[in-house]
C-alpha cells in the first residue's frame, strides 16, 4: 500500500520537482524561423486582424444577422495565429 501512495506526486509531501534537481533552473527557446519569416507572420496577423474589423464594421453598419459575424471567428483566428507565431518565434 505504501508503494501506490508514494507513486502517486500529491500525496508524496517529501519529493521535490524533478525540474528543480540538478541545477536544471533555466529555459532555453531557439527560435525556429529566421526574423523575415517573423516578420511576414506578424505582418499577416495585423492585416488580417484589420480585415476583420473591417468586415465587422460593414455587417455591423448593414445590420446583417448576428448570427453571421460568427463566420468572423476563423479570420480572428488566422490574425491570432500569425501574430503569436511571431511573437512566439515559432
């Protein structure tokens, strides 16, 4: 019985985090694209993102279903994509 309850990481109060052991303290990120493409994902994200006000702006002034701003949620999320890529140097 007292091999499943110190298998188990809650309930053993005495271990330590396996990160912290062995003077494994910091992160290392190595960005994996080269600071052009960076560039050409963040520029994306910010004109998508405004083509997408855009196209709010003109349902919104037409006044079109709400319903139908819902077909938005995939340009945000190509805007939001391109910009955290960039951001994130991934």
């Amino acid at each position: 019985m007292t091999s499943i309850v110190s298998s188990v990481y809650f309930l053993d109060l005495k271990r330590t985090d396996p990160s912290q052991e062995k003077g494994d303290t910091g992160e290392i990120c190595i960005a994996n694209i080269n600071p052009t493409e960076r560039k050409k994902r963040f520029r994306f994200g910010i004109q998508a993102f405004i083509l997408t006000l855009a196209v709010l702006g003109v349902m919104i002034a037409l006044d079109l279903n709400p319903l139908w701003r819902l077909t938005l949620l995939f340009l945000f999320w190509a805007s939001a994509s391109g910009y955290f890529q960039a951001r994130d140097k991934t």
